[in-house]
C-alpha cells in the first residue's frame, strides 16, 4: 500500500495511472493554458482527489469498468464556450440557445450517448473554431499538421500551442517528482 497526498491507496499501479493522467492530460488544464482535456480512465476517484478545488470534472460515459472523463478549469471553459464565434457555431449545432455552461455540458453528454462521436468537443477543449470546422468538413483528411488536434490552418500558432502543452506537461512532472516521488 502506498500513501499520496494523505491518501492511503491500495496500490501503485492505480496512483501510477491517476499521476500519468494528471501530467499528460491534466497539466494545460491546471496550469491554465487549455480550458478542458477528455481521457479515459480506470480509477478516477485517486485522480479527482488530487485535482484543485477550481478544477472541475464530468463522467461522460462508463463503459467496461472505464470512465471517459472531461476534467475542465470551469472559468476558462465558459470564458471560451461564451465567445461569441464558438458560442454561434454549438447553437448552430443544435446546443442550447439560452447559454449556461451546465445546459451545454449536459448536450455535450447527450452528444456522446447519442452513438456518433461529437467532434465539437474540440471547441471545449480549446481547438481553433476553424481547425474543428474543417475536421468535420472533411472527415478528419487534408490536414496540414496532427498533434494534439489536427491542424487545418494556422500552423505556426498550433505548434507553439502544442510546445506550451509540452512545458506545461514538464513542469507538472517536475512538480510531482518533488510532490509525490514518482
């Protein structure tokens, strides 16, 4: 058994996930350089007790023991949902007219459980409004870039994003190292 935080954890390979998650996934998010990540996990509940008390998550769906969750920084997730030009294109896509970050959440849920997957869910993650566009204008083709998204248009910002995304990973390992020894 292994103590983290305070938290008596049955065993390593459960921290060792909900750590990997953290920096991969996690990092931009807490560090404020992305407004949500999506992943899926085994044990979520070591992972959520580590996140900040201004970090917020959604299951999106269980399946086989696994949960698909969006952990978000709920003040940059609506700051970004509430931009005019994204907030028109989910309306577009049939989410709510009247705008609240629950009613929108909550269509994006629907969204997942409807059997098709919602690529917009790129715009909550903080992918350009035109690059998510253009994934679902040609299916995922023609892209000029794939990293963290594909890239469609602007190149040159997409990898300086995705570079901060990599610092922001670094940091947050370096961070743990000191924290939780891993």
């Amino acid at each position: 058994m292994t103590w983290v935080n305070g938290l008596h954890v049955k065993n390593r390979s459960s921290t060792g996930e909900a750590e990997e998650a953290l920096i991969r996934y996690c990092s931009p998010v807490l560090l404020g350089c992305k407004p949500a990540c999506l992943f899926n996990m085994h044990d979520r509940s070591l992972l959520l007790c580590l996140l900040p008390s201004y970090i917020a998550s959604l299951v999106i769906r269980e399946h086989n023991g696994r949960a698909l969750l969006l952990v978000f920084n709920t003040a940059l997730l609506e700051e970004t949902v509430l931009n005019n030009p994204i907030r028109s294109a989910l309306i577009e896509m049939g989410y709510p007219i009247r705008y609240s970050l629950p009613s929108f959440l909550a269509h994006l849920k629907a969204r997942f459980g409807s059997g098709q997957f919602p690529h917009e869910v790129g715009l909550f993650l903080g992918y350009p409004l035109d690059d998510v566009r253009d994934f679902i204008k040609y299916k995922g083709y023609n892209y000029k870039l794939c990293g963290v998204w594909k890239v469609y248009n602007d190149v040159k910002k997409a990898k300086q994003c995705f570079r901060q995304y990599d610092l922001c990973r670094e940091c947050m390992r370096t961070l743990l190292k000191r924290v939780i020894h891993i």
